[in-house]
C-alpha cells in the first residue's frame, strides 16, 4: 500500500527501504534534501515538503513519522494537522511520551484523523532483521494499516514457538502487537527500554566484578586474570544468561577488550525516567531499573557535590583528612 | 574414555545419559539405589558404593561429583580422597563456593590428585541442548579430559559467529571455556548467576509496571489493560530485551497468566550471595545485583519488622494512625 | 498581628494556639463546627464559612490555610480568590506540591493577591517544641507575614551555634527561612521528607540486621540475642548517629520491643514520590532516597506478582519446584 | 583503677586524658615515643615496650588496645598473650571485625585470659563529649571495668530521657551498653556504622537534589537558588531531619559551600562492608546501606569499565555514537 514517510534518519530511511522491498509505495520527506534524494534513487517519490508529501498521497492517507521525540515531532504533527483531512491516518513511530501521545489523538480526533503510536524496537539491524513493534490506536485502524506492518516485523524467522499460545493473536508471532488505545504502544516500548537499561546494567556489573578479578587487593591465590570476551562468548552457548544484548557485549569485547574507545559517560533518553515515573505512579518498587538509570546520570556528573558532602561530615566527626587531596 | 559419575540427581543423571549417547563408557552411583539402578538400564556400569565405583576404573581415574554444594559434596570428597591415588583426576561440576575449590586443590595435591572445578549452566535443557561449562584447573589436565567436555558442551550449533573472534580458543565456541586456575571455573559460574538474578529482577520489574497499568489510581485514560503474555512473546522476535529468560517468562505468562501457581517466595542459593560478597571485596559497586538479591530476601519475610519500625517513627514524629491496623 | 486560619486539624489547631499564645489574634474556621468551636473557646474569633472568616479580617488581609494537599486545597483556594483582594496575602502550609504553588501564584497575581508556600515540619511536637518552616514567595510579602513566622518558630532555644555563620540571615538561627520565589519553600520541605524517608529506612535496616542476629541459620558462636530497645537509646548517647529520629525510636522499643501493634503496611505521602521526581528531573542520582519509597510501596503489595514472575522463570530453567505451595 | 593503654592516636590518646581526668591511674604506651611522652606529660606512667607496660600493672591487670584494626591489633594480642596472665582482662576498643574477637577471645580463654571487645563511637570530639560504648564480654569482666567505662561514658548529660525505659540497665542512659557475649560489643558498632553510612547518603542525596535545583535543563520558573547552608542550619531547628550529622553538615556548608576542599573521593572502612555481609548471611535486605557503600565505591574508580560496557551495548544495538569521545 502507499504510505508517506516523514524523517529519514537511521531508523526511517530504514523504514522506507523495507517497505519498498515489501512492494509498498513511499512518499518520503526529510528536512535535509540529501536524505530525501538517497532514498528517491532507491525507489521513493520525493517531496520537498510536508505540503508536497501529502499532496502526492491518495485518500485516505496513512503518514508515518519517525522523528526525535519532543519538540520537532511536535511541531510536525502540529503542520500535518493543517495538512491532512478526515480519515487519514498519521503514525508516530519515534519514541514519543505516551500521555503526549493520548493528548495529541484526542486533538487530531477533532478533525477525524486518526493516530496511531508504534513503539520500535530493533536499532540498526532492522533492515534486514525487521522491526519489533509495540501499536495503540483503533482497533479499524490499525487492522488498515495491517500490510505496512506486516512487511516492517521480522515474521515468524526459525525462533522456536511458545508452547501454550494455541489460539492466540497471530500477529504477535510475527513481531507486532496490537497493545491497546492510543499510548499503549509507546507505553509498552517504554517499559521495554526501561527492562533494557536494568539488563544492560546486571551483565556490566557482573563483567566488572570479573575484571577487578585481578585486583592486587585480594590474596594471591584467590586472584584470577580473566578473559572477559571469551566469558561473553561462551555465555551465548547454552547459559542462563544467553541474550542479544550478550551477543552485543561478545562483540564488542572480542575487538579491544579494555572498551577504552566507548564513553565513559552514558546517555539517557526519556524512556528510562519515563519508566521509574510510572512506577512511582502506579506505586511499583523498581530498584533495579532505578539503580541503572542513576547509574548513567551519575557517569555524567564530574562535580562529585554529594562524595564531597561525604568527605566534610567524616572530616567532621572522625578528623579523616579527606582534604586537601589536590 | 571412561568417568565415573557420583550424584545423579536432575544434573548428574542427565550428564551421565549425554556422555553415553557420546559414547563414553559411565561408572555410576547414588545414594540412592533406584537411581543408579535407572542409569545401568541405559548402559552404564552401577557401583553400590564409592569403593566400587573407584575400582571400577582404570587409573588414571576421573570422576564427576554432580552433587548439592557444601556438606554431602565435602563429605563425598573427604572418602574419595582415601580411595583415589596419583594422577587420578577429580571434578567438581556442582555449585561449589571458589574458595573451597582452592582450599581443597590444595589437599588433594598433596596426594598428586588433580582438582578440576566445572561451572554447569543449562539446567534441565541440557540433556537435549548440552551444557555451557566455565572450567578451573591445570592446563594438562584440563586437556586430558578434553573429550568428556567437547561431549557434554552444546557446540557451535546455529547461533551466530561473532565477528572478530578470528584465532581465539575455539572450545569457547564450543560452549566451554578454561577459565584459569582452580576456582576459576566456580567463579566465573557464581557471577553468572549473579548477572542471572540481576536479569530475572529488570524483567520482574518491568512486567509489573505492565500488569498495574490497569490501577484504579490512575487517571481512566491513563490506564490500559494490557495483554502480559503477548508483550512477552512479542519482545522475543527481534526486540533489544529478547533473551532465554524472556522465553521461558512467554512460556509461563501463556498458560496462566496470573502465574498464582507459582510461589511468592523466591529462594536464593549460594551464588547469588557469594556474588555480592566478591564485589564488596573487590570495591566494585554491585547495586542491581544486589537489589535482585534483597527482593528475593524481602520475599520470605513475614514478620516485616523494618516496615513496624517505619511505621512506629511515623507515629512518633506525626501522629500517622498507623495502629492498630489489625 | 490578626490572621485567618483555614483548616484546624492536627497542625492548624495547633499552630493557632502557638499564634494565639504568642499574643496574635485568630480567626478560625474549619469545615467540622467543633473543631472551629474548640479554638473560639481557646480565645480565638470563629467564622461558620470562607466568607464569614474573609469579612473579620481587617484589610490587607492574610490567610493561612492548614489542609490536606490536593483537591481540598485547590477548591479552597479557588473560593478565597474570590473572596479576596488586592494586596491580601493567602499561605498554603500544607504539603502542596511546589509547581502547584507556582501555577497558583501566577492566577492569584492576575488580582493582585500575594501567594506564600511554607512548609512545616515539627509534626504533633510543634505546639511546644515550634515548627521549623521554609517559606517560598516575594520578599516584601515573606517580611510582611514576619511577627508570625517568628512566633510559630522554635526560636534559638539551647541548640548550640553553628561555627562560621556570622553575618548570615539570623531568622534561620531562629528556625525559619526565606528560600526563594514561590515554591521554593514547599521544594525544601519536599526533599526535607524525602531525606526522612531515607534515614528511617537506614535505621530500619540496621536494626533488622540487629535484630535477626539471633537466627538460627547462622552457627551457634556467632548469635547474639541483642537488645534493641538499650541499643537505640545507648546510641542517643554520644554517637554519631543520634537524631530526633534515634529517639522516637528508642521511645517506640522501650515499650513492646516486637513492635507488633505497629502496622507492616507503610503509607507514603506526595513528598517521598515528588522527590524521586526532581532527582530524575535535574538527573541526579538517588539511590537511597529511592529504595526508602520503594520499600513502602512493597510493604503494601500482597499479590506479588513480580516474586512469582521469579519462580516462573527458575522453574523453567532449573525445574526449582517453587509450586504448588499452596 | 588502674588500666594500661596501647596505642595513643587520635583515639587512644584522648581515652587516656579522659581517664585522668577522672582520677585513673593510666600507664601508657605507643610506638611512637613522642606520643609516650605527650602522655607521660600529662600524668600518665610511660612504658617503652609492651613488656614494661604490663610489668608495670598491678594483677590482675587491665590493658585497653587502641589501635587500628587488622594486622597490628592481631600482632599486638599476640604479643600480650605471652606476657599477660591468668584473670587479667584485656580490652579491644579499636574497629575490629566481631569474628576476630571470637576467635581470639577463645585463645585467650585457654591461658585464663579474659577478652572484652568495646566498639566506640563519638570520634574526635569524645574527650570533651565522653563515649559512646558498646560492649561485649562476660558478665563479671565487664562488672570489674565499670569504673572506667563509666568515666569514658558520657554520662546523662541533659538529653532528655525516653519514656517507658523505667526499670532498665541504668548503664544505657549513661552512654555504654553490655550488649552480650564477646563480639558483640563490635558487632553493634559495626551496624551503627552501617546505619551511619546509610544516613550520610541519605543527606548527601537530598543536598544535591536541592543543589541542582538551579540546573538550566529546568524551566526557568522552575529553577530555584538554594542556599544549602541556611537549608541545613534550618533543619536543625525543629524539623523530623536534624541529627549530629546535620550539625556537621551544616557547619561545613557554612564554610566554603561548594566544599571543593573536600575531596570526591571517600574512604570506607571495614565496618559498611561487614555490615553488607552480616546482612546476606542473616538474609536480610539492606538496600539502604548496600546503595551507600557503592556510592564510595564508586567513588574512587576513575576506570568507569562499566559505563564503557553500557556505552559498547548502546553502539551496538542504536548505533549511538558513544565513541570515540576523546
């Protein structure tokens, strides 16, 4: 089916080629004309603006957007609703905040638009992985939108099935799901990257508790020079602990082991706080996806207030000469 | 090449059975009859006690303990230290503390028997899909019992290659890995299960924000109903969270999906605990793992006294009716 | 100086009298006719509604109001702003969350009337001992309120002087302070409860380990049968953990050491979650202040989903028989 | 009575003057001479070796060690063993870890020795403040000490005493505490300094949150410029969060409030790790205290593996340019 892309960066130019090899049509727009052109030669009618780009769309129209979150995928939506007309159907497929999300279709509903949220896991590989997707909206709408889904999952592949979910969705053997209303998509997703931050942070400390393995802090007998890449990899086989992000982790240790060309400051995005905040909402303990969420914003903090408040109360009671160190 | 087998519980029995199909000749025994009687049904040699099964073999001896830690593993190696001599080879594939394996390497030692320490993760797929092992040991010896590993080990199978692994210890590949010295093996199992209490919490965590999404403390158009089971199954094709535990959490959530059936508390064995202890003598912050070892603590607490003491400073300072509640 | 006094409850009641004995003059109203009837016969004057309370009070008027946060102290509001005039100045000095304080100071400016946020805390203890208060709002206006604030204070009292604070505002010497623009003041007293939720849970963890010393898991040499209610009150004495929490609780243990007539089930007011709020806002970390909430939280779940969500997961990869326990 | 000291550092040469002050008889030694001298100075009798120390006691002698825990303690006993005699008492006041003291006080008990553990808090300003003791030993041994503790102790001073504590060890109110069998004296301390830990990140946590309340990713009506010095100094006054290690806090902050002084790098001691393993062998949750003694952790890793291995994953499932940073 014919559908119009909005942003072209890593994950929708992607997006867009998938569908093209799926036999779909797309109408694509990026707000950098190169980004535009490169996926024209593969296949794409161009447009020069959001104008062009639903223009060039028959009625009723599906719009995907695969924008940053926040304030230009805002921006957008709110063209677009200057743009599109009763029935079309626009799609924000970035990683929006799901009471953005309720928000919005209530205002696009005003005008009989239609949103839809799909939450997108699956990163660089999707091409030819495909893409895990997380869908709230309408149950009509998201059964029309059902071909570009179709083609955008990764199906069924050689993944063992689930014994027990005889009679179950379909879809969700094949890599999407239709959560709920509008929100549920994002929603889901972002438990997901929340579960994704706690998973990452238990292999990082179990390979940190590895490494120091060797410290000259521990008899010798008891001190073992472990190699932490051959560990990753022969977890992927057979182990309890086997995962992609392990998988991911093998790699990466089996180039430069001491990881010394990845930051040392980490990078959140909202979904992470986003979680913890609807733990507290819905009054879930989360410590362990709290705990790696702080453990990112403390890697970024060099100002170390707090250490330093640690240091004057046992200057304070103990006379431990914390100070001067410099 | 032949191995005597003592324990042949849910681990040992299956070990026994994969080394037979591999076509290695087992000397087996259990204190209990029946189960070693069910092993000589399917081809192995059964001893009625220690001494027989150690003079069923033929120097140089090697013998697999597959029993419980602590006790009846210590006391079993205590009597198998009188009755095996000079290069004979003994292999601890239970959940040994890596401390003890050093301690007792070094008794043995003395008698020129060699201590091999195997890590075992597979759990009770390991018949069919082998088993991972992470092995401590001599370097010869490990070699020696070469044959018995390359058997049990899963093998490369159809998991993917990863890039840049070109030249390393192929067995890794294999599914089993020399770790290091005597311990090592033990070590780098314990931190495994570390990691693997830190990843069963995030997905706890995570499933739970799911399932109370439908609060009644929520706003009504905040507040989705959402399907557990579907969410599980569709994060395992081709999401960033998918893992081995995710697909026995979808195999679970897809029979009842309340999981009353299972028990709220959690056990905890050794290693969990063992891996918090290494990290605090490393110096290395261990704040998920430990949080995921607290939580299965709290799960067998009835008596909830830290929460009274809460409860009881809220009256004091605030007059907060916390009493009587029952 | 003359001030209405909205909401009469544990702390309003109280911080009329404390006003009342300092030489103010009060009038009071409450929704419940007796508890206004109760401050009228301590010598205050009594309205039966807003209007009444508003119509005895001689121009520029000031108001505080002494109620639960939420819906109350919105609606309350609300009526007052129609009630009162330019110039006039209304006090919330409950627990209101500080961007609702700024949200209604910018409405209530629109007519001309000063909004000021105190936080108070000092709890059932404050008619003797004072309240210690942080105030939010413009300075003239903070100035303007001063005789009060100066009268509900502790005052100096016989805390001995902090070293270094010559030349600093000496009303906080005297137990009140001036933060900032509005909403500053309920912002301190926030992160003031959300730091009490961190050291009462600091304490209850140590006295847990205290208390189950005594267990008979570990070996019979290294358990102590300790008492804690001496334990509390010999720390009060000279250690570096004495508090006013300290003594509530040597208070608490010095009666039915067990604490059983205590509630296991801790409420957790606004404060403890806001906090966790701001630190995800500002990306600080806080790992302690985050546990204390979350423990409250978990002392109130009785489903526990995610601890069956545990077992599910061992049973499938180790067949652990955590069911049927029931 | 008389008593010899060993060990005159910050800690042990101020019990010494404490003593004298009250009319006891010390004879002193160290290894510095210097601190002999300072002693002698003061009143004290001198020894230049522990030989003459304990020459120069009457039997049955008692003899205080004050040193740091560990090697030189260890060493130390085992020097006194050879030169003590039956029913003397010799005292461990330092950090040691309770095991330690079973053991040894087993050892000693074998020559008739008796082996008293005393855990002390109050730090630097112990001489003028008295100190806080928690005591473990036999019934009687401790009985016979009574003179001195009770004049290290700091007495009931004019803190007000806790209701419902009628009846009870007098000793308690006064400041030191028989807490039971040897050991536990230290084990107590050891939690006080857990909880001590816990409490400091407690504070810790909450002035940065007030800290970064200026942060510029903030709207800008809602950024306040907190004066943490004033903050502190207000909660001392009446609020439910003063304590000791507020007033400490607040005396440093009204220094140089940045505390850039201070280093960011904090030292722990072995008591917050023997509190963390107490914890796990009695299967006790300590989130609170665990959190803390990362943080310190933490703290002094400069290496961040575990920040690059969360980076590593990152890039290799989104493509985010995490490096090359540098």
């Amino acid at each position: 089916m014919q559908i119009g892309i909005v942003g072209l960066g890593r994950m929708g130019g992607n997006i867009g080629r998938r569908l093209m090899r799926g036999g779909h049509q797309c109408v694509v727009y990026d707000h950098s004309p190169d980004a535009t052109d490169a996926l024209v030669k593969e296949g794409a009618a161009g447009a020069k603006d959001l104008g062009e780009l639903v223009a060039k769309l028959e009625a009723p129209r599906v719009v995907w957007l695969m924008l940053p979150a926040g304030k230009i995928t805002e921006d957008t939506l709110g063209d677009l609703s200057k743009l599109l007309g009763r029935d079309d159907v626009v799609i924000d497929g970035g990683n929006s905040f799901y009471k953005d999300d309720i928000r919005r279709a209530a205002q696009f509903k005003e005008q009989g638009i239609h949103y839809v949220d799909v939450g997108t896991s699956g990163g660089v590989s999707g091409l030819t992985r495909g893409y895990c997707m997380m869908i709230g909206g309408e149950d009509d709408v998201v059964r029309r939108i059902d071909p570009i889904l179709a083609t955008l999952a990764p199906g069924r592949g050689d993944i063992p099935e689930t014994p027990g979910r005889e009679g179950r969705d379909a879809r969700v053997e094949n890599g999407y799901m239709h959560c709920g209303p509008v929100g549920s998509g994002h929603f889901v997703k972002m438990v997901h990257n929340g579960i994704e931050y706690g998973l990452m942070q238990a292999y990082a400390e179990g390979f940190h508790i590895l490494k120091h393995k060797d410290s000259k802090e521990l008899t010798e007998n008891e001190r073992y020079d472990l190699d932490l890449a051959d560990i990753a990899e022969v977890w992927r086989r057979g182990s309890v602990v086997s995962s992609w992000l392990l998988d991911l982790t093998a790699g990466a240790l089996a180039g430069d082991g001491s990881l010394d060309k990845y930051s040392a400051e980490v990078a959140d995005s909202g979904e992470g706080r986003w979680t913890i905040e609807a733990a507290i909402e819905e009054a879930v303990p989360a410590q362990v996806l709290s705990a790696a969420l702080y453990t990112r914003f403390r890697s970024r903090d060099a100002e170390s207030f707090p250490e330093r408040m640690l240091s004057a109360m046992r200057f304070g009671f103990g006379g431990h000469k914390e100070y001067p160190v410099k």
